[in-house]
C-alpha cells in the first residue's frame, strides 16, 4: 500500500505551458527581417551579374548570396513553423498567431507559384497551400484570396498535352 501511495502521489503535477506569444513573435519577425534582406541580396546580385560571359567575380557574388539566401529561408521556415506549432494550440486568438499565419501562408503562395510558373509537381505545390488552409480554417479565419487561388490552381487538373488530331480519312467510296 505504501508503494502505491508513493507512486500516485510522489509525482508533481506538470506546469502547465507557458507562452508568450509577442516575445517569440518577435524572434520570428527577426529571422524573417533577415531572410527578407537575404532576398533582397540575391535580387541585387542576379540583376548586376551581366550575361553569361560575365567575370567569375560576378558569379561568385551571386553563388554566395543564394547559399545565404537559402540558409535564411531555411532559417525562416524553421522559427516560423516552431511558433505556429505553439501558437496555434497555445494563442489561437493572438494577433500575433495571425500575423505568423500570414507569413506562412504568403511564402506557400510563393513556393506554389514558383513552382507552377515553371510546370513542377502541382502536388508539391498544393501540400504547404493546403495546410495554411487548414490552419486559417482551424481559427474561423477567412483564407486569404491569394492562398485560396493559388490552391484552386494546384488543384486543376494539367491541361492536356497539345498533339495533332489525325488528319480525317478520306471516304472512299466513289460514286458511279
């Protein structure tokens, strides 16, 4: 009986979570302020770099800010999605949890239409779309128009490929 006791009530009761949502929204700003300023870097470096007979100086630039654009989107992703996961359970109704959604739901758009634009795998397109979608729907928020379109056309089925319809047989019969 005495181990019984011990083992029911020697156990404290977990904390419950704490969560302060502006304090890690902040952090996520931050990340984000850098991944955009990345992107800004890249853009610059792609828009000076001349042609492909440019100087290996040039491409090297442009090498080096989209191995740093890459790290901060990476990075960016990371935090965000981090801060969803707590925020959307913990803070549903916090502006902050919006604001974070629509970060998430603006880059699903991007990714979406990146790969759209370029004839990729609708599929791989629509996972990130849909979830933002879940995620607004989740909260009772309205889904964005841009995220909702880009999801209509992840969802449309490809147009058929363009082949030429033989052309008609002649009728062989002959009048007489």
């Amino acid at each position: 009986m005495l181990v019984l006791a011990a083992a029911c009530g020697g156990r404290p009761e977990p904390a419950p979570v704490r969560f302060d949502a502006a304090a890690e929204f902040a952090k996520v700003a931050a990340v984000h302020a850098r991944f955009a300023s990345a992107r800004d870097r890249l853009e610059r470096a792609q828009s000076q770099a001349p042609g492909p007979s440019g100087s290996p100086g040039d491409a090297a630039l442009v090498r080096e800010a989209a191995a740093a654009y890459d790290a901060a989107f990476a990075r960016d992703q990371i935090v965000l999605a981090a801060f969803l996961n707590q925020a959307l359970n913990l803070a549903p109704k916090r502006p902050e949890t919006r604001e974070a959604l629509a970060l998430y739901a603006d880059a699903a758009v991007a990714n979406a239409r990146f790969l759209l634009d370029r004839g990729g795998d609708a599929r791989q397109a629509l996972e990130p779309l849909t979830a933002a979608e879940r995620a607004y729907n989740a909260l009772g928020v309205p889904v964005p128009a841009r995220l909702a379109a880009a999801a209509a056309e992840a969802r449309r089925p490809p147009a058929p490929a363009a082949t030429s319809a033989p052309a008609p047989r002649p009728n062989r019969r002959h009048r007489r």
